[in-house]
C-alpha cells in the first residue's frame, strides 16, 4: 500500500517543504472534514517559521470542504485540546514539530472532544484519501474563518487545578525556550504570588538559543545558571508547544520525569484518594509505590500519548504520567499539559514546605534510574531480539518493548515510533552502583 512519508503513529510531521508543505496541508485540511464530517475545526500554531504558511494552506482546506475554523493563531498544543471542547468543535489540529530541528514541521491531530487521532484512528485514512485522490467536491457554501483569542479562558480554567492562596511566594526560573509559551505565562503570572525569573522568554522562529528541548543535557544550562544567579527555589523549562514541562531544584539540578510522575500522583491523591493512576512501562518501581503508598491504584499502559489517553478514558482514570514529561489530566480532557504539572508542583512544594530537592530526594536513592538512553542503530528490531535472548533469566514482559525484571534491578528497551532508535531505562532499588554496572552492561550490548 502506497504511504506519504511525513506520516506518523501519532501526527503528521516532515521536513518543510519535502516532507510537509502548503499542498498536503491543504489536501489534509479537506480530506479531514470529509472523513469527520466536521462542521467546525479549531485550529492554532507554534513559532516556527513555516508555522504561518501551513496554517493558512489548512484553514484554505478546511473552509473549502465547508467547515468554520476557529484561528487561535500562535498557542501551545494543549490550548487546541481545551479549545475543540470549549468551543464545541468537531476536531482540532495544532501546528508544531515540538522539540525537532527548525526546519520540521507537523500537524497534531484531535476529534471531538479532543480524542487523539492517530495513524490507527483516522491518519491511515485521510493518507489514502489524498493517494486516492479522493478529496470530494469543494463545497458549495465556503466555510468561514474566525480568528479568536480565548487565552483569558484557558487560563480559567486552569484554576481548577490549584489554589493560588496555598502557593508561597517563591523565585521561580521560568525558561520558554523562546517557544510558546512566554504569552501564557504572561497571562497567568498576575494570578499567582511568585516571582517570575523569565529566561529566553520572547517566541522567536530562528530558535536563538536552540530548539526548545530541555531532554538535552546542553540546553538545561541556562535554567541551571538563572537558578543560581538568583537563588531561585524551583526552575521550569518547556519544549516549543509547551505540552511539556521539565523541572530543576533549587540547587538547580535537572529532575527526571520519572520522579514527577510520583510527585504528581502523591500530589493528585492527597485530595482524590483510591483514583486510577496511568503510567507507562520504561521505569516503574517508584511509581508503584508512591500510589500504593497514597492509596490509589496503578495501571500500566503502553507509552505514548494515544494509548494513554485511550487507557485513562477506558478505567477512567484522574491522572496518567509518562517519564517523557507528558502528564495527562482527566479534567483536561484527558489531554497532556505542561501548565498544570507547573501549578501542582508548586502547590505540593507549598503543602509540604519541602524544596523539590527534598521531596524527590527519598524517590531518587529509593529507586536511582538511568533516564533514557537513545541509540540509533541500523537493526533496531534483530538487537531488541538479541537482548531478549540474553535476559531469559529474568522475568519478562512484552507490553511495550521488552522490560525485564529482576530482585533488585529492572530494564526496558524499546523502539522509536518515529526513527531508527533503541530507547533503554534502567532502574535498581537502592543501589546506584548496582544500575550504572548494568547500565554500562546493555549499552555495550546495544552498541556492540
């Protein structure tokens, strides 16, 4: 079957302009109302340079096929999961290639009430519609375009996820990666009694300071410098579309996602005790226990934003966190935000009168972990066999990759939705010796 390479598992995303252009975008747009059947589409942008054109090429493809788009023009992704339901639209798409390279772009896809839409839930589709050419008459009636502004409503409603009297009036690095996310915190910085410390804080195309990822080691630097020139109690660093969010201690240590996910589910279950917990399947220990410990339940879904959602929707679970900093709220839609991770934690700092240092300190001895380790290789598949046929050992499960498990140690390795990578996690329990040993030990393996 004849495939368009800029088509992903969970999005449609390319180099600009031989993977993704203004042509797809506007086939998409009228292929998407079509399968839908959608009257109205919200959609919005993120700051990159090819952002305009493909918004503008799928608006002109939305509104041909007879379909309203609401524009919220540049917005972080979680603005178009809260606004297709606010505004009771048929579907969303946000315009973002996220962390990559400046010179991607892609779209991201929601149905009604911003139920994700990926490859094996319509993507698969509209790709052979466009091959197929099979788009349908314009329709008779052009549909308009209404460019709105509802960040005052998006910030409401993150209210009902904190207490702004109960956070303490702390020094906070606030790093937007010259993304998104600057004019949300502008809008929300009134309504809260810290002290923003903004770093690379204007949205800026040409990425100045490099591309807003804060998963690389090289751009933490600048949150971590802010922390110290400032004496700041907490630092937060966000990718380009502002879905996620990355935390630094006061002595600006960089804290793994892992141990957020236990913070927010400790955090979440102080006021919502015996709720479902969702979390994905690389680094698990800590997480068990915290929600043991807090008297909810967990339960294991395979990683990525699709099957998490469909997880959290099928048990009904509050919350759903994954290592890579995607935290899934189901009063959000069940959608992923890098807003309200920032609140709770902030909240919990206040709760408890602990420094994070303080409150992730006992997770981190309990259970130290390698964070995720990324290979590229040629053979991802054959080397994922060949670790599973020198692990037989240890007791073994395939849900997502392989994780393997023994008394005092545990791994996962799996491989990329989008490229030629292997993704390795170790964790031990308390033995940070024990981890880097087999740490070291799978990735010569890996490399060999």
């Amino acid at each position: 079957m004849a495939t368009i390479p800029g088509f992903k598992a969970y999005d449609i995303r390319g180099k600009v302009p031989s993977e993704l252009n203004t042509d797809l975008a506007y086939k998409v747009g009228r292929a998407v109302v079509k399968y839908l059947n959608a009257k109205s589409f919200v959609i919005g942008r993120d700051v990159r340079e090819s952002s305009p054109d493909l918004s503008n090429a799928l608006a002109e493809g939305l509104t041909d096929a007879g379909a309203k788009v609401y524009d919220l023009g540049l917005c972080g992704t979680e603005m178009i999961y809260f606004g297709t339901p606010f505004l009771e639209c048929d579907g969303g798409v946000m315009i973002t290639a996220s962390h990559n390279p400046p010179e991607y772009n892609g779209l991201k896809f929601v149905k009604k009430g911003s139920v994700p839409m990926g490859y094996g839930s319509g993507l698969s589709d509209i790709e052979q519609m466009i091959l197929n050419d099979e788009l349908g008459e314009k329709a008779h009636v052009k549909g308009e375009i209404a460019h709105i502004d509802i960040m005052k409503e998006f910030i409401h409603s993150l209210s009902r996820f904190y207490d702004a009297s109960k956070i303490k009036p702390y020094k906070v690095v606030v790093n937007s990666g010259n993304g998104c996310i600057g004019p949300a915190l502008d809008a929300i910085e009134d309504k809260l009694p810290i002290q923003m410390i903004k770093v690379f804080h204007e949205p800026d195309s040409s990425f100045p300071n490099g591309v807003p990822n804060p998963l690389l080691p090289e751009n933490r630097q600048p949150t971590v410098d802010a922390i110290k020139e400032h004496g700041a109690d907490l630092g937060v660093a966000w990718d380009g579309d502002y879905d996620r969010c990355f935390f630094f201690d006061e002595n600006g240590e960089f804290i793994e996602g892992y141990y957020i996910v236990g913070l927010l589910a400790k955090s979440i279950l102080k006021t919502n005790p015996g709720e479902k917990i969702v979390h994905d399947p690389r680094l698990t220990w800590n997480t068990l226990d915290v929600v043991k410990e807090a008297g909810g339940e967990a339960v294991v879904s395979v990683s990525g934003h699709a099957f998490i959602k469909e997880k959290m929707r099928e048990i009904n679970s509050i919350y759903g966190g994954e290592m890579s900093a995607h935290h899934y709220f189901r009063d959000n839609a069940y959608s992923d935000s890098g807003m309200i991770p920032f609140l709770l934690i902030m909240q919990l700092m206040s709760d408890e009168d602990k420094p994070l240092s303080e409150l992730v300190g006992q997770m981190i001895s309990n259970y130290p972990c390698s964070g995720e380790i990324n290979t590229k290789l040629d053979d991802p598949k054959a080397k994922v066999e060949e670790i599973k046929a020198k692990y037989t050992d240890g007791k073994m499960d395939t849900l997502d990759g392989v994780s393997v498990e023994y008394e005092d140690w545990r791994f996962n390795v799996r491989m990329s939705n989008t490229e030629p990578l292997i993704r390795l996690n170790v964790e031990s329990k308390e033995d940070e010796k024990l981890m880097k040993e087999k740490t070291e030990e799978l990735l010569a393996l890996i490399r060999s």
